[in-house]
C-alpha cells in the first residue's frame, strides 16, 4: 500500500485509511495511463500528413457523445466506489468514540504540547492532575485525547497513527486511537499557528500496558513527593 | 463516419437573440446588485445562525430602540418613494418635480444618516462598543456596512441634483434616474431585512 | 456605449487624436486594458516566482545562506509562503485569465468595437494597478509582511500578536478588498457585453468556448465572493475596532472565517480554471483542423460545475473540528465534480481522434496543459474523500495537487493563449523554435519540481514548515525537496525563452497576417492588431466556431461569419 511504504501506521485504523488511500491510488493511476496514454497515442497517430484530411467529428450525436459518456459513467462508478470506502473508515475515525482506557488532555500553544493526566483521584482538575512533556500510552487500549488550544489554531498529528485533528481555541475536540506497536511517534502540529509553526513537535511514547501503569504510578508518586516537600517548605517558612 | 452537416449548413443572418431586451446599464445594474445580495446575505445568514446557536441573544438586542429603528424604516420607505416620483416626474418631463423629488431623497437619505449617528453616539456612551460581543460586533458591521452604502446613493443621488439643476441630466435622464432608483431600493431593502432581525427581538424574559 | 449592434451596419469610428497618456495610460480600449493586466500578472508572476525561489531553496538546504537573498529567517519564510499564495491567486491568474484574455477577447469573438463600459473597464484596471501597490507596501511596513498564508486563518491573523503583522495584514485585507472590487467590475462588464453586444447571428449557442467560461467565471466569482467579502470587512474589523467575530473568549467563532473563506475559495479555483480550460479548447480544434468535441455537453457541463463548485467548500474543512457529520456529504458532492470535468477532459482528448495535428507551440502547451492537469484531476480524488483526507489534510500532497491543477491551467494554458492569440495582440510572430523550447524546459522542470512532492505527502510531509529537519520522520524525504528545489530551479530560468521571445518578438517579430492559423473566431476576421474599434464592419454570424474540415468545403476551415454553398451528400 503506498502510504505504508512511505510510513508504517501503527493503530487500529491505521490500515483502514491506508486502504482507502490505496484504493484511490490504484484507481488514480489506472485512469490516468489510459488517459495519457491516448493523448499521446492520437498525438502520434493523428499527427498532420499530407493529404490526410481531418474528419468532421462534432460529438453533438448521441452516438458520438457516447464516446464520452460511457466513459464517464464508468468514473463515476470508480467515485461511488470511493464514497462507500472513505464513508466507513471516516465513521470509525471520526464517528462516535470506543469508549477510553486512558484519557489525556492536550494542551496545544504557541509553539509547544502539555499533556495533562488524572492524579491518584482517577479525575481531572482536582489539583492532582499530572503535567507531561510527553504523550505517553498504553498499547492495544483504546485512548481519548481531549484537544485544546491557548492561542490559535492548531493541529494534532501523528503521522503514524494516522490521526489527524485541528484544534480550536475555546473548544475541546475528542479524539481517539488504539495504537498497536510500542515505540516513540512524532507529534507534528499541521494548521500554521504562527512563524515558529515548524518547531511545534511533540512525542508520542506508546508502551506495553505494564510499563505504562508503571510509568504512570511513578509519575504519580513522583508528584505527590513534590507536593509533600512543597507543603513543608511552606509551612517550614510560616 | 457519418459527417452531420445539416447543422453546419448556411443560417440566415438572423437578428441575435438578446439573453434579455434590457439596456444595459441596467443589465449591469442587476448583476451588480447580485454581488452585493451575496455580501450583505453572507453577513446576515451568518448572523442569523450564531444568533440561534447562541440563544438569542435577546439581552443585548433590548438595548436596540425599535422606536428610533422604526423612525429610520419610516424615512427610507419615504425616500424611496421620493425617488419613484422624481422617476415618473422625469417620464413626463417635469424638471421643477424631479428636482424637488431628488432633494427630498438626499435630505431624507442624510436624516437616517443623522438618526443613526444619534442611535451609535447613544450605545457607545452606555458603553455598547463593537468589541462587547457578538451581537454588537454584528450590529455595527451590518448597520455600518448598509451606511456606507446610504451614503454611497446620497453621492449618487446629489450628483444627478445637482446634473437637474445644471441641465446636464436630461439627455439620458430617464435611464439615470432609473439605475439610481434600483439602486436606492436595494438600500432600502437591505434595510427591511435588517430592521426586523436587528430590532425587534423578543422581550428579555 | 449602450450601442445595440443589431441595429447599426457600418460601425462609426470616433477618431480623437490620442496623446500618449491617453493611448497608453488612460486607455480605456479593451485590447490596450487586456495588455495592462497581463503586464501586472506577468510582472507580478515574476514576483511571485521570486519568493517561490526562496522557498523552495529553504526547503532544500534549510539553515544555509540562499544565492542571491542570504539567510531566510523563519518569520520571512512564512511571509514568503503566504505572498507568494497571494500573488499567485489574486494577482496573476485572475488578472491574466480573466484580466487580460476575458478584455481582449469577448469584444472581438462577438463582434463588438469594445466593451458595454469602456470607462468602468478602466476603472477596474486601474483598481488592481492600485491594490498590487498596496500589496507591495504590505511586505515594507513595520512589523511583519503578512505571514499568515494565503488562507490567513483567526486568530492567527486576527490577533496581531500572534502572527506579528500588524499593518502588514491590515494592508493584505486592504489589497484583497480593493481586488475584489476590480474583478467585480470587470465581472459586471463582461456578463453585460456578452449579453447585451453580440453581433447578429451569434446566438448563445454558436458563442466561443472561451467567452461562455469566461462570462461563467465571472459570474461564479461575482456570486461567490459576497460572504467573503463580508468576512474580509469582519476580519480588518476584528483587528482594528476589537469586534468579536473570530475570537472563542469573547463569543467568536474561528471556523466561521473559514466557512466564509472556503465558500468562496473553492469557486475561486473555477473562476480561475475555466477561463484557461476555454482557452485549450479554442486552441485544440484550430491545431487538429477538427471540431471541438461536445459543445453543447461541454457548456452544460460547464454550469453544472459552476453550480457544484457553490456547495463543495467544506470539504477544506474535514478535520476543522466542524461537525464531522457534514463531512460524509461534501465528500459525496466534491467527488461527484470529478464528473463534469471528466466530459471536458474526454471531450479533449476526443478532439484529437482523427484529427490532422499540428503541433505548433500553443498546441503543445495545450498538450503539455492537458497531460499535467490529468494528474492534477485525479489527485484531487485523494482530497475529496474524507478519509484519505484525514492523512493527507496540509500535507504536501496538497500543494502538489494544486499545484498540478492552477500551474497547467495558469501557466501552460495561460502560455498556449499568450503564443496562440499574440499575432493578433502585435501584429508580429513569435518565434517558434524559442516557443517550443519554453514549453520542453516549462512543461519537463514542472513536472520534475511537483512530482517529489507527491511522495512527500504520503510520507505525512506537513506544509509551511521551514525547516524540515527538526522531525525525525521528514529526514528519509529530504532528498524529494532537494530534487523538487532543482526542478524548481530549472523551471524559473527556463522561462527565460519566453521573456526574450516576448520582446524581440513585439519589436522586431515578422509581420502577421490577419488571420495566421486559418481559425473560424470573428477576431481572426479583424486586422493584427485591430485598430480602436475593432471591426470595419459588423459581423454577420451564419454558424458556429468549429467548423473544421468540414465535407464538401475545399477549405478545412470556415470562418463563422463566412457563407458558403455546401454539397449534402445523401444520409445514409
């Protein structure tokens, strides 16, 4: 498939858009060796010889007008093809949401990414929540990203999974993915947010669902040491 | 392959069949006015959607004054009047009237101008600036933009006043008068349409 | 000039004598106002061929000194992006397409001495000579040149501390306003004077190809740019007197400048296209001695487009953060205007089937247009669909997709009606060796730019991005931009031809005749050039364009305003 030898993807639904990028690509190019291929085979063949005389073909007959129309009835079946295709693939992606192992929020901005997890609670906004340079997830468990901006437009995408969501200040947009393979993915923001646009790359660390937990415990017990030695130095300067 | 020829044969020199038996200045004239119905309907359709996605809107509108709204409908409808008459006092060649008609078009044009200058100067001393929101920042754009555009036929108009008085406007005057009319109608439906969604809202509940 | 030619046998010529100022500068003859757009989008082109230059040369040696410029910081780079889409759009096509070839050529191809509004015509040209002046000065002010691309999304470009252009956006909106408002006089123009001005005899159906687009581009463009214009109005409004309209803390909606940008953009492209589409096909039938295939399914799949082209525009908007439920039905609709376009391809190609092809240099634009547009047509396919889009939205597959659709159109077409139509604009021949090698260098070096940045996009190559090497999954594409950059290169100084063909040619070019290609359009019945006025006498039309090696007639070809007797052999 030509987007997978480009860039393997790495989630569940990776290989369903791939397939609907093959299937355009195969249908693409089909089309356009035929196409090609008569306008340079009439260029040669009907090229000017003397006295060979044009003939007077106007294609106002039906009968003529044939030539154009059964071919383009037969594109049109190529483009409904297409339709039921994306269709699907786009109610996967974009459709209502598997519901979350793991949810994060995303915090995109000029030029950089927060990712923000539940603290011990399980819940957000309670003061416990856990900040994160890095987007890090379980394998195989399905993951709600809660997307949004400080500024201006912005774009979550990650290339190897395939997921790509613009993301709009003063909105929250959900996405979701499954990502299959363990591995560290980019991050690249795609809607221009301003002249540092460029270097607005981010990570996204997907480990077995063990190493996450342990990750995540970690993380969470780190935090809470913080809080403790924060409190005391504060009640140690009352 | 059979060649059709019977199409391709001699035609007689027929007279060309016209889309439209319109002048055309007045043929301009409405596409003109097609441009300008997709700009002010792109800005009206747009407010009337956020209007409903917001809920009304109805706190904001009841700082609009329908009684000075409809004082302002009042004097456009009149001028528009004003300006039928000067078009049928021109097809009957009666100078003095078209005169007299198209100065009371500018001064009427000029009052909504004046009322609306009162209504700004009142919403910004209560502190209703374009930047308060979404309500205002579409009420001046739309109010502003059908000013400019009042303002545009008040020039018009003064022109060709000022083309009567001189005796310049009577070579072609029936046409002129009547692109000008078109025009100022227009105007003053933009108005109509603005009027109502602008001014008269629901009571605040 | 409400003249009704149908009336009036013998046209009356008002000679004044003319000053310089007013032949040359004041004019208000469509031929001399068609020059004077193609002046400003030929010189505007080789601006915006420059920033395409520095562009391309960043991508491919990101962080090195460019020759010639220097190093290209990354706040010039996004002003670069953003001019060069800006100019290309507004400021050459429109003008050369609609500009230039709608001017000079509806007059003539019906019959008309000049234009319904000869004074507004001038009006509009001058309008544009003043908004490229102010997009000029919108790159010198203080504080950054516009930077927020041709699209100039909120709050980005509504906020200037975001973007850091403060009068440079405000002086693009200007500009854009003030372009908009040239194009819908000239619009206003065009429509009437073919409505109103055709010669007796030129019924709709027996109208030029040409001036069917052109009068449909421009009525596309006139219904299309409202909601923008409004939205320009709301976006300077938001940046100077803090109204809300584009900012989320205050009520605003961000998506709605792109629902009122798209719903224009996309027309846009149409308006732009059709022109240069009408241009091949005047073109085709004249080199292969032959009708032109489908007129009337050709002109009815022209408004179908016209009308597809209105309700397709959110299909710029997949992954917005719109309601993804709308996306389903603006694919369905964007993939189903494959299908109008599909009839003018197949009717093109039709054309040449058993013609007698001469591949002269207009013909081989027309040609060179055809083959790269196929893939500009069929990678559009990938967009259209919601899914693919949802990789490939902002990659550089799209820039390659564009780019593979306005380039042929604009500029290999564009060149096809600059070679085709020049005889008669001067009064010279160009020179057709230079001529074919121009089209050999453009059509090989554009093909080797654009086709890397396919493979690019597949690779999830996002656009606007100056420097390619800070992600770790751009590295392996790097060399697509090396060879696109040489490519790139190459096209710009294979232009070179072109530029010393032009003048030497309008200088010292051989004289041309009246009607050097033998073609049947009114305007190859007029001298080359016409004089002011056009036509000595007023056409009478007998038939339609493209009779062409027509049987029975010694002649393969018949002029349409020539009667002659023809023998009906017996049918069947």
């Amino acid at each position: 498939m030509i987007s997978q030898t480009f860039l393997p993807g790495v989630s569940t639904f990776s290989g369903s858009v791939d397939h609907v990028i093959n299937l355009i690509f195969v249908l693409a190019v089909g089309w356009f060796i035929v196409l090609q291929g008569l306008v340079i085979y009439f260029a040669v063949r009907y090229r000017r010889r003397p006295g060979v005389k044009a003939s007077f073909i106007t294609g106002e007959s039906w009968g003529q007008l044939a030539w154009v129309l059964v071919p383009v009835a037969l594109a049109l079946v190529c483009d409904l093809g297409i339709d039921a295709a994306g269709g699907d693939t786009w109610e996967t992606v974009k459709g209502e949401l598997p519901p979350p192992a793991v949810t994060v929020h995303v915090m995109a901005q000029q030029f950089s990414w927060k990712f923000t997890y539940p603290g011990e609670d399980g819940k957000f906004g309670t003061g416990h929540d856990l900040v994160e340079d890095a987007l890090h997830v379980p394998a195989g468990q399905v993951v709600h990203v809660v997307l949004e901006s400080k500024d201006v437009i912005h774009d979550f995408f990650v290339p190897a999974l395939r997921l790509k969501q613009d993301i709009l200040p003063g909105r929250a947009i959900t996405a979701w993915f499954n990502a299959t393979e363990p591995g560290t993915y980019e991050i690249a923001c795609s809607q221009l947010c301003g002249p540092a646009h460029f270097g607005m790359r981010g990570k996204v660390v997907v480990d077995a669902p063990n190493d996450f937990n342990t990750w995540l415990s970690a993380e969470r017990a780190a935090q809470a040491k913080k809080a403790a030695a924060d409190t005391s130095a504060t009640r140690g300067n009352g | 392959m059979e060649a059709d020829i019977a199409i391709h044969a001699n035609a007689p020199a027929i007279e060309t069949d016209s889309l439209v038996s319109l002048p055309a200045s007045r043929v301009a004239l409405w596409i003109f006015l097609a441009g300008e119905i997709m700009i002010f309907g792109g800005l009206v359709a747009c407010f009337m959607l956020y209007r409903i996605a917001a809920g009304g809107w109805t706190d904001e509108a009841s700082h609009v004054d329908w009684q000075v709204g409809t004082i302002n409908t009042v004097v456009l409808l009149t001028s528009s009047l004003t300006m039928i008459l000067a078009l049928a006092a021109v097809r009957r060649n009666d100078q003095q009237a078209v005169k007299r008609f198209l100065a009371v078009t500018v001064a009427l044009g000029i009052a909504f101008l004046g009322v609306k200058a009162f209504e700004y100067h009142g919403h910004i001393v209560e502190g209703f600036t374009p930047s308060k929101g979404m309500f205002w920042s579409f009420y001046y754009t739309m109010t502003g933009l059908h000013a400019l555009h009042v303002t545009g036929g008040i020039v018009v108009n003064s022109i060709l006043l000022i083309m009567a008085i001189k005796g310049t406007l009577w070579a072609r005057g029936e046409t002129r008068l009547e692109i000008a009319g078109l025009y100022w109608h227009f105007v003053d439906v933009v108005w109509i349409l603005l009027f109502p969604l602008l001014y008269l809202s629901l009571e605040a509940k | 000039m409400e003249a009704q030619l149908s009336h009036i046998e013998h046209v009356d010529h008002h000679h004044h004598p003319q000053s310089l100022i007013s032949k040359y500068v004041f004019s208000t003859d469509h031929k001399m106002i068609a020059k004077q757009y193609l002046a400003v989008g030929l010189l505007m082109a080789l601006v915006g061929g420059a920033m395409a230059y520095l562009i391309r040369v960043q991508l491919a040696w990101p962080g090195k000194p460019v020759t010639g410029w220097g190093f290209i910081a990354p706040g010039s780079y996004m002003a670069m992006v953003t001019m060069h889409g800006t100019i290309m759009v507004f400021f050459v096509a429109m003008p050369i397409l609609l500009g230039a070839f709608g001017n000079y050529l509806i007059p003539l191809m019906i019959g008309a001495p000049d234009m319904a509004f000869p004074r507004l015509n001038m009006m509009s040209v001058w309008t544009l000579f003043v908004a490229s002046l102010v997009l000029i000065a919108s790159m010198l002010v203080p504080g950054s040149a516009p930077n927020a691309g041709w699209t100039g999304y909120p709050p980005l470009s509504a906020v200037p501390e975001y973007s850091g252009s403060t009068w440079g956006i405000n002086l693009w909106l200007l500009a854009l306003a003030l372009e908009f408002s040239s194009f819908l006089m000239g619009g206003i123009n065009f429509v009437t004077t073919a409505i109103n001005m055709r010669a007796p005899g030129l019924t709709f159906w027996r109208l030029p190809l040409v001036v069917w687009m052109e009068i449909t581009a421009s009525a596309l463009f006139l219904l299309s740019v409202g909601p923008l214009v409004a939205g320009s109005v709301m976006l300077l409004l938001d940046r100077v007197l803090g109204t809300t309209f584009y900012a989320p803390s205050q009520g605003g909606d961000p998506l709605l400048w792109q629902h009122l940008f798209w719903f224009f953009g996309h027309p846009e492209v149409y308006v732009i296209a059709l022109p240069a589409i009408g241009m091949m096909m005047e073109i085709l039938p004249v080199f292969a001695r032959k009708p032109m295939f489908g007129y009337r399914a050709i002109i009815y799949s022209t408004i179908i487009a016209g009308f597809l082209s209105l309700i397709v525009w959110a299909h710029h908007m997949f992954v917005s953060g719109m309601d993804p439920r709308l996306a389903t039905p603006f694919s369905i609709l964007t993939i189903l205007i494959s299908i109008p376009f599909a009839v003018m391809i197949f009717a093109m190609i039709a054309t040449l089937w058993r013609g007698s092809i001469i591949f002269s240099t207009p013909m081989l634009f027309t040609l060179a247009a055809l083959s790269s547009f196929l893939i500009g047509g069929v990678t559009g396919i990938f967009l259209g669909s919601q899914a693919a889009d949802i990789y490939l939205h902002d990659s550089y597959f799209v820039v390659a997709h564009f780019h593979y659709t306005l380039f042929p159109l604009l500029f290999m077409g564009g060149f096809a009606g600059i070679y085709y139509w020049f005889p008669k604009m001067f009064g010279k021949m160009y020179s057709e060796p230079l001529g074919k090698l121009h089209c050999v260098l453009t059509f090989v070096f554009f093909n080797l730019t654009f086709i890397p940045l396919f493979m690019a996009g597949f690779g999830g190559a996002p656009r606007r991005i100056y420097f390619p090497y800070g992600y770790d999954f751009l590295k392996p594409l790097q060399h697509y931009h090396v060879i696109a950059t040489y490519g790139a290169i190459g096209l710009l100084l294979g232009q070179l031809p072109f530029v010393i063909n032009l003048f030497a040619s309008m200088i010292s070019g051989r004289k041309a005749e009246t009607n050097p290609w033998h073609a049947n359009t009114l305007e190859w019945t007029a001298p080359s050039p016409p004089p002011h006025g056009n036509f000595e006498h007023v056409p009478h039309v007998v038939r339609g364009p493209y009779d062409y090696s027509v049987p029975g007639v010694a002649e393969d070809w018949v002029a349409q305003d020539k009667v002659v007797t023809v023998t009906v052999a017996a049918a069947g």
